[in-house]
C-alpha cells in the first residue's frame, strides 16, 4: 500500500444565486491501479439534478433517489439529505476537478431576509491493491478521522418573508380584480360597438 | 427608403423567399445547436428537449420499474414516458420523438421547426383567401372594379399575406423556441389548423382538432365556446336573449360539442389505457392543483411561496375568505370567467373568430397562476391572422409594443438578481408582476378597442 495519502478540498464558484458548481479538487499520488471514490452528502436545501449530471460529469456516480426536484425545502419530501458518490479510475489524469452543479431550493419563509446553506467537505475512499493479487483491497479513507466535515462552505440564500403575507395577499387579490373588472367594461364596450350597432343597420 | 431597403422589401414581399429564408435559418441553428452544445456547458438546447428525449427513450426501453401502467399496457410492452421526472405532457408527444433515438437526436427540433413552417403555410393562405379579401372587397365596394385594379388587388393581397407571415416565420422569439427544442409549435399547428378549419366552415373537422389540440394541452377547450356561437349564427338567429341562447345550444352546436368531446375522450381513453393513472395525473390532474412557487411573471408566484404547506406547520385560524384567497383553485374565477365570457361574447361571427381566440388566449394567460415567456406564443399567433383587421395608428402601436415588452424586461431585471445573485428582491419581483398584469390588461384593451370586424 502506498505511504503517501490523497488529499481533496471542495469549494463552490459562488456564494450567491441558486445555481453554482461544487468542484473538488484533488490531489492524488500517482497510482495508476488505485481507485479513489468520493462521497457527498447534501442537505435537503440543495437538489442535484441527475440528468445535468449526466451530461456534465465525466465520472461514474451514484445518486440517491431525488424526487420532486420544483418543491421547496421543507415538504415531506424534500426532508432528506442527498447522497451522491462518484468514482474516479487510477488511469485518471493526476489531480482531478470533479465539478458538481448544484441548485438550491427555496427556502422556508421566515423573519430573516437570508438563510445559510452548509455544504460539509464530502469523504473520500482510496483503494489500491496489495501486492500479492490474491488478497483484497487495501482501502484508506480521506480526510483521516473518516467523517464529513473540515472547513465546510456556506452558501448564503435569500428567504421569502413571512411579514408580507398580508400585503401579497391583499395587493395580489386587488389588482387582479381590478385588471378583471377593468377588463370586464372594455369586453361590455366592444360588445356593444362590433354588434349593437350591426343590429341598428339590420332595424333601419 | 434606399435601394437597399426597397430590396428587402420586395424579397419579403414573396412567400417563397420568406419560406427560403425561415427554413434556412432554422437548419442552421439547429445544426449550431449541436456545435455548441458539444463544446458548451451552457446548452443552447431547452431543458425541455432533453425531458422529451429522455421520456421517448423510456418509450422506448421498458426495463423493470418502467412499463406502461394501464390495463392494456403489457399487451403494447411499452415503457412509461412518466419515469422521467417533471415529463407532464401527453404520451403522444413521447411517441412522436422516439426517433431521437433510432435515426438522429435532433429529429424533434427538425419536427418542431417544420411545424413552425407549416403554421405560416396555414397562416398565409388563410390570409390570402379568406381575411384580406373580405377588407379588400369592403373597400373595393366603394369604387367600380376594372380588370387591372382586380389585379392589383390580388397582387396587393399576396405582398400583404407574405409580409404578415413573416411576422411569424421570421420572429426571432418562434424560430428560437423552436429549435431549441420546445414543443409549443406542435401545439400552434393543431390550433392554427383547427381555426383553418373553422374559417373555412368545416366544423366536423374543426371539431376533431379541437379535441386533439385540448388533448394536447387543455387550454384550447375554450375555443369551443366561441365556435358554438358561429355554427349558430350561420343558420341566422332570432334577437334578444332566447335567439343568443338558440344561436349558441342547437342540433348542430350539440353535434360540434359531441364530436369535439368524443375525440378528446377517445384519445384520453386510449392514452389511460396503456399508460394508466400516471397519464391521467400528469397530463391533467397535476395542473389543476400544481403550487407553482418559484418566481414567474404570474404575481401569484410570491403568495404560493409564503403560503406552501410545508411540513410541520401548524394551521393558521384564517377567515374563511382568505382561505379562499389561498387556494390554488382561486385563480381560475377571474381567468375562466373572462376567458369563456369572451368566446361568448365574441364569437357570434366568423370574421370575429379569430379576435375571439385571441382574446380567450391573452386572458387565459394574463391570468394564469403560471407565466412564462414561452405561454406569449399562445396568444401572439393570431396577431398575423388579426392585424389586417385591427386600426391602430403607428404612435399607439409602437405604444403598446415597449408597453408589452417593457413590462416583462422590468420582472426580468429584477428576476435575474434574484436567481444569479441571490439579492432578496422577492418582493419587488411580485410588484413587477402586478405590473406585468396591469399592463399587459391595458395593452389587450388597446387591441380590443382598435378590433374593427
């Protein structure tokens, strides 16, 4: 087994907006029959989408069943985190980017104009084989104490505020009336042009 | 106007180049789509051309977990377009794509963009049989006819028709969505063929299109009602209110509303029985309850968001009233009252038809609790069709115009700070949207006003 371990920090593009990148950037010793194998875990404010991955990472991977991707968070079934694992050969080029795109959801609407996402470092899984063939694979897992965690990132989201209830409610049922009524009269108007007057010329 | 300006013109003025060069432009920017979607991570393709590859392919691929669910499916061994997720569109438009995957990938765009053709087909020759002579020989009346002013009546006519064509062919919104890979001109077709029909007073097999096209997307159901008025009148109708309701419930609207309502329920009885309850709820059932919370042109998107049930909130005690106001029923009072009044209202007439749907189709979406840029086409179809018969002076024209598109880039503006820079303007989005309502309302009342029959 080698002696010298991987070593990854994840970091995104961009604090802001719902759509940004999760790259991972790795750095790897040079061991060709070694795999490496990442695992992410999401809280449910973020939703990957599987076909954008897909189209976007070159690796194999893994993803939990999201399901419903237009729900906010906080629904019954936007309660659990995501878990996605991607898997990297040894015949990789040295250092590997994984880029992941990741959207985040609507928040619950709360008194706070923002909220924060915490994106925990995602785990790594570095497996080589020993070298009598017939034994299993050595695996070591990365960062050493094995869990989810280390510098994580924050991703700052704007949140509905609930003390505009009211107005929206208010605002939104007047205006729509009012547009509603207003157009009501000019239906009343044209009626009135395009036919009475075609009934006056068929009387006279 | 210079040489070249008078050029333009005349190369616009035959349908032929302005076919020429809408088909061009549509090859080429489907084949530039798949040059940079190759070499881009931002696709030029639609998100939704990939939604309708992929529910084809599960057509396409039954495996373990997709198998079409209805009584009669295993009989057919086909898969379930509905195990892609977010697919909430007929079966029908699956099946159409399924040589995505056998003979090219681009097929649907080449599909939709020829569908995109054919409606400006559809459009011209309506236009050069039927809207612009009826104008011209009310103009005509006024003065003696001689030979050469018929011709040049006729040729007058075509320049007319192909130059109002072009506002379709060549808008670069339609050409765009087309070959990106939207479905929506599949949609355009079937109701550009339904009110070819209607014009042309072939209501059997205007009453069959109908039922596809509200098979399709069921929006197109309110055309009927305009329809019902003009099959009545055709007979003459009696005055007051009994000759409107006679005019309007007789033998032959009963037959049109029979055959309309039968081929729509034919279909919707085939679709169920092969791919069962998921077709019922994901065509249909799913849009009457759908919370569109996520910011859109529609206003209602904010009070969605603030009212979603998420898990774990206790019930508010709210007056009865605003529970109402809650309900995500409550936008269809305003949109079905004004969108069904104005069929009845307007379509008494056959020459008022096609200002009739377009009415329907403006309020039906003014008022939607839904709106985005794509629902536009629905209604900005007719206009080729309905401009011969509007009178607008070109100061209010171009009015109505920065009014129409002023008001989506100010939600725009806003929106973008607010998906790409994450900037709380939630509230500011919703004034803008009852902006986008107010002037919008305004705008249709402008085109109601300046309708001349």
């Amino acid at each position: 087994m080698t002696s010298s371990q991987p070593v990854l920090l994840s970091s995104r593009d961009d604090d802001k907006g719902y759509h940004f990148k999760y790259t991972t950037r790795l750095s790897s010793p040079n061991e060709p029959n070694c795999s490496i194998h990442l695992r992410y875990l999401f809280p449910p404010d973020i939703y990957v989408d599987p076909y954008e991955l897909q189209d976007q990472l070159r690796h194999p991977f893994w993803l939990n069943d999201t399901i419903n991707l237009e729900h906010p968070v906080g629904t019954s079934d936007t309660l659990s985190w995501t878990e996605l694992q991607v898997s990297l050969v040894g015949s990789e080029k040295p250092d590997p980017l994984i880029v992941i795109p990741l959207h985040t959801r609507y928040g619950k609407p709360t008194e706070s104009r923002v909220g924060y996402i915490t994106l925990p470092q995602p785990l790594g899984l570095w497996r080589c084989p020993l070298s009598d063939t017939h034994s299993p694979l050595s695996s070591t897992l990365f960062p050493k104490n094995g869990v989810h965690g280390g510098e994580s990132n924050a991703i700052r989201v704007p949140l509905g505020l609930r003390s505009h209830i009211d107005q929206v409610e208010l605002g939104t049922a007047v205006v729509v009336t009012a547009a509603f009524l207003y157009l009501l009269s000019v239906f009343y108007t044209t009626t009135h042009r395009l036919y009475a007057s075609g009934e006056k010329t068929k009387r006279n | 106007m210079t040489l070249n300006g008078h050029g333009l013109l005349r190369a616009l003025s035959s349908f032929n180049n302005i076919l020429l060069i809408s088909v061009a432009i549509r090859i080429g920017l489907i084949l530039y789509s798949e040059w940079h979607d190759a070499r881009s991570v931002v696709k030029y393709t639609d998100i939704d051309y990939r939604v309708f590859s992929d529910a084809a392919r599960f057509v396409l691929q039954p495996s373990v977990g997709n198998h079409a669910q209805g009584p009669l499916g295993t009989w057919f061994s086909v898969g379930d377009p509905y195990t892609r997720q977010t697919y909430r569109y007929t079966p029908l438009l699956a099946v159409l794509l399924t040589p995505n995957h056998w003979l090219h990938p681009s097929f649907g765009k080449y599909l939709f963009a020829a569908c995109d053709i054919v409606a400006g087909i559809l459009m011209y020759r309506l236009l050069v049989a039927i809207v612009l002579p009826s104008i011209t020989r009310t103009k005509a009346s006024r003065r003696p006819s001689t030979e050469e002013s018929v011709e040049d009546a006729e040729s007058s006519i075509s320049r007319q028709a192909s130059l109002l064509s072009a506002v379709h062919l060549l808008n670069p919104l339609v050409f765009s969505i087309s070959t990106r890979g939207s479905s929506e001109s599949v949609l355009s077709l079937l109701v550009l063929l339904t009110l070819y029909f209607a014009l042309k007073g072939k209501w059997t097999r205007t009453a069959i299109l109908l039922g596809i096209s509200t098979h399709w997307k069921i929006y197109p159901f309110v055309y009927g009602v305009a329809c019902l008025g003009v099959i009545g009148s055709e007979r003459g109708a009696a005055k007051g209110w009994k000759g409107y309701v006679g005019s309007v419930v007789n033998g032959r609207t009963v037959r049109f509303g029979l055959v309309s309502a039968a081929t729509f329920v034919g279909l919707g009885v085939l679709m169920y029985a092969i791919w069962g309850y998921p077709f019922l709820y994901e065509s249909y059932l799913y849009h009457v309850h759908r919370r569109d919370h996520r910011h859109n042109f529609s206003p209602y998107f904010y009070l969605i968001y603030l009212t979603y049930p998420f898990e774990g909130q206790p019930a508010e005690e709210l007056p009865i009233w605003r529970h109402v106001l809650r309900s995500p029923l409550i936008s269809f009072l305003p949109q079905m009252v004004l969108s069904v009044g104005a069929g009845l209202l307007f379509g008494r007439r056959k020459q008022d038809l096609t200002f009739a749907w377009f009415v329907q189709t403006f309020v039906f979406v003014i008022f939607n609790k839904v709106c985005t840029s794509q629902y536009f086409l629905w209604y900005t179809l007719f206009l080729p069709i309905l401009i011969p018969q509007l009178s607008i002076s070109p100061r209010w024209a171009v009015l109505y115009v920065a009014v129409w598109f002023g008001t989506q880039a100010l939600w725009l503006a806003e929106a973008y700070k607010l998906e790409f820079l994450g900037e709380n303007v939630f509230y500011g989005l919703w004034v803008r949207g009852l902006i986008y309502v107010v002037g919008h309302s305004w705008v249709l009342a402008g085109l109601m006003q300046a309708y001349r029959g």
